[in-house]
C-alpha cells in the first residue's frame, strides 16, 4: 500500500555538491539529452534506467520510491502487531497474506529505486538512522481488533487512490511496480471492509470498537494525501515530470467522495461534522485537517515513531548473522565448485 | 537494472523472470537480492508468485546482463524503419486471390 503521495524532504541533507563546470561541448551534448528528455516527457512516453535524465529527476525519484518502500516495511507492523492475536484462523490466514504482500511491496520498490544507482544498503541505512521519511499513519497505534479492518478499509483505500495515477508515473520501474502492487492492493481494501461489516453484524460493543476506529484514523487517512495544493511547491514540478499525476487535494477529494457512501452501507459515522454534500461543486465539502499534529508526526514526534524505528532497526540487527552467513555460505560453495572444476 | 557496486555485504542482484503457464515463455518481472542462485529462487517464489503467478522461475546474476546502451538505440534500430517491405501488409495483392 502506502505512499504519502508527497515528497518529505529527507532529514539532514547532505551539501549541495558544486556543479562540475563543463565545457562548450559537454554542455552541448547536455543540452541535447535534456531536450530529448523533455520531448519524451512531453509526448507522455517512459523514462527507463540506462535513458538520460536531469539529475533532479533522478533524485526526486530516489527520495519518493524510497520513502514508498520504507512505508510498505515500517506498514507492516502495526498490523502485524495483530497477527497472533486475530479472532479466527481465518482472520489470522487473511492477515499473514496481508502483511507479506506489504513486505512484497516493500522488496517491489527498492528494486525500482535501485535502478536508479542507490543501493539497498543506502537505503536501509537512511530509514534507520531517521534520514529517510516514511508514510506518518504508521506512526499511529493499533489499538484493538478494528484498526486492523479499519487500516484496511480507510488507509489501503487512500493508499489506492494515490497509487494508481502512479501505475502511469514517468519512470517506468516505478510504474511497472505499481501496476503489481495496485493489484494485489485491491484484496487488502476489500479484507479490511469485509471484517468491518463482521463486526458490525455482532455486539454493541463490536459496533462502538468500529467506530471507535473510524474515529481515530479519519483524519489521519485525509492527511496521508498530504499538504494542500497551495502548500506543496514541489507538486508542480512532479506534475511536470509526469511523476505525479493528480493533486494532492484532487485526490484527497476522491476519496472522500468514494468512501462516504461506503461508510453509509456498513453503518458507522464519518467523525466531521462539517461533512455534506455540495450540489454546486457535486463533491463532499469536509472539514480542516489538523497540519500541526501531522507535520509533528513526520517529524518524529507522533505516538508510535521511535517504538516503530526501533522495531525496524531491531530486526535488522538481529538478523545480521543471518545475511552474513548466508553470504559466506555461498561464497564456501562457489570456492568448492570452483576447485571442483579445476580437478576435474 | 544497475547493479550498485557491493563492496559491502549485500547480497548480489537477481533478475527474476517467471513462466506464468505452460506454454508462454519466461516474461522478466523483477529482481532481488539472494546470497545464492538456490536462495534466489526461493526468495523469488515469495516475493513474485503469491498468486499462481508461474509455473517456473529462472533467475540469474544482474551483474550477468549484457545491454544495450539507449544511445545506441538509432544505430541499432533505426535501419530497420525504411525496411516496411519487411511487412506483408507492403504487397499489394488482387482481392479475388483470397487469403494469402
């Protein structure tokens, strides 16, 4: 699931390297890719990664498909914070897919950035050491059985939303990346829904869980399509390259207007009292986002930011030797057939 | 795809490519990082076939990839264009000859 379908800078940005000054051929021939680019760009065709591109491109790239990947990670744990203790084996079958299929996700993009030259060492080492930024809603908690249906209704719903104008992103790893996770992205919606409308079917208190739930991550899901347009500069640019395909408030818009009936059909509130129908613009008008709490949270301060990199940073630890013999395993083996051959 | 010199520790690329049923051929659909060419394999039915996606994985090292260089593209290809009557569709044929 679950880009933040806006850029954060990543923390402590490294100087800017002096531009090597080139001489009157060098910039000929630049200026030649960067006019063949352009072109390319502009005839809506695919960037590949051995093709020319401006450096910014290629940095922007690097910045936004990592911060994708890193959130399909760290979105594993709140759910898997779940999965040993799911109401049914059912639940608890549904919810390992689920959670694999981010870490699918996760291993789907980092393989798209690192066409574009960075490693996956760098990239690891950026989430971990607070460099690299991740989707904020991860930084929330799960607090009872319904976040788990509610994430995937409301958060994996955004999530969509955001993720299929990127199946038509410029560069074409990222795009053919999100092409298999947009349809694996789809059970993972429906999963959350269809737990939601089990519960809603039992108890009183079953019912006030769900709601509770809704009331909790509302905002939060509206926040994850990111600053409004007015306040997001770089958009402008993203749209441009073909990077970016909507506006952070179109498509914070649509999904508004998707989900409202949705939440109708399973019987629960939307927590916004400002929520209506406006014939005149034939969408929903809702309420103002809380920017200070978001922008705290994607800066470090949210419930969950340090128990969730510290997680992360755990098992990366902890499974060293295991990369490490793994690595030394194979490299034993190759020495033996190497020899082998040789004798023979 | 770029294989980022590993001085480090990391495991090397794979190019992963998966038959999706018996008679198609294998289509390239990603790449992973494994210590070995067996590992490799499994960490490709994980990450790329949770869904009956194959019936058979091939992968090999990146680092194995020969490539085209993009600038290449109109000394490789461009002979080819003014080729048309390469294609059946360039002769003329009288109607009344049918199906050829």
């Amino acid at each position: 699931m679950y880009t933040q379908s806006f850029n954060v800078p990543d923390g402590a940005a490294p100087a800017k390297p002096v531009a090597a000054v080139l001489n009157a051929t060098q910039q000929q021939v630049q200026d030649a890719a960067q006019i063949k680019f352009d072109a390319i760009i502009d005839a809506d065709g695919k960037i590949e990664p051995k093709d020319w591109m401006p450096e910014a491109y290629r940095k922007t790239l690097v910045r936004q498909i990592s911060q994708h990947a890193h959130s399909e990670i760290v979105g594993m744990l709140p759910e898997g914070n779940w999965i040993s203790r799911a109401p049914s084996l059912k639940r608890k079958a549904i919810l390992i897919a689920k959670v694999q299929d981010e870490g699918g996700h996760g291993l789907y993009l980092y393989s798209a950035a690192e066409t574009l030259g960075t490693s996956r060492d760098q990239m690891l080492d950026a989430l971990h050491s607070c460099k690299a930024k991740y989707s904020s809603i991860f930084n929330y908690p799960t607090l009872n059985w319904a976040d788990v249906g509610v994430i995937g209704w409301l958060v994996d719903g955004a999530a969509i939303m955001n993720q299929i104008p990127l199946c038509r992103c410029s560069y074409g790893p990222y795009a053919r990346a999100m092409v298999r996770v947009c349809k694996e992205e789809s059970f993972h919606q429906r999963q959350g829904f269809e737990a939601l409308l089990a519960m809603m079917q039992g108890t009183p208190a079953q019912h006030a869980m769900v709601q509770d739930a809704v009331n909790r991550w509302w905002w939060k899901c509206l926040a994850m399509f990111g600053p409004p347009d007015a306040d997001s500069p770089n958009s402008v640019q993203g749209m441009r390259w073909g990077i970016k395909r909507m506006s952070n408030d179109d498509l914070r818009q649509k999904f508004v207007d998707a989900t409202v009936p949705q939440a109708k059909v399973l019987g629960v509130t939307l927590p916004d009292p400002d929520l209506k129908w406006n014939e005149e613009r034939g969408h929903h008008d809702y309420g103002q986002i809380d920017w200070d709490e978001f922008w705290a949270t994607v800066n470090g301060n949210g419930p969950c930011n340090k128990e969730r990199l510290a997680t992360r940073v755990k098992a990366h630890t902890d499974g060293e030797w295991v990369r490490a013999a793994a690595l030394a395993f194979a490299q034993k083996k190759a020495k033996q057939q190497a020899a082998q051959k040789e004798a023979a | 795809m770029s294989n980022p010199q590993s001085t480090s520790k990391e495991w090397p690329l794979w190019e992963v490519f998966v038959r999706s049923k018996q008679g198609l051929e294998h289509k390239h659909c990603g790449s992973l990082h494994a210590a070995d060419a067996q590992q490799a394999l499994h960490m490709a039915r994980d990450v790329y076939t949770r869904r009956q996606e194959g019936v058979s994985i091939w992968v090999l090292p990146s680092a194995a990839i020969t490539a085209s260089d993009p600038e290449d593209k109109d000394t490789l290809f461009e002979p080819a264009r003014d080729k048309v009557y390469r294609h059946p569709t360039f002769f003329v044929i009288p109607d009344d000859v049918g199906h050829m």
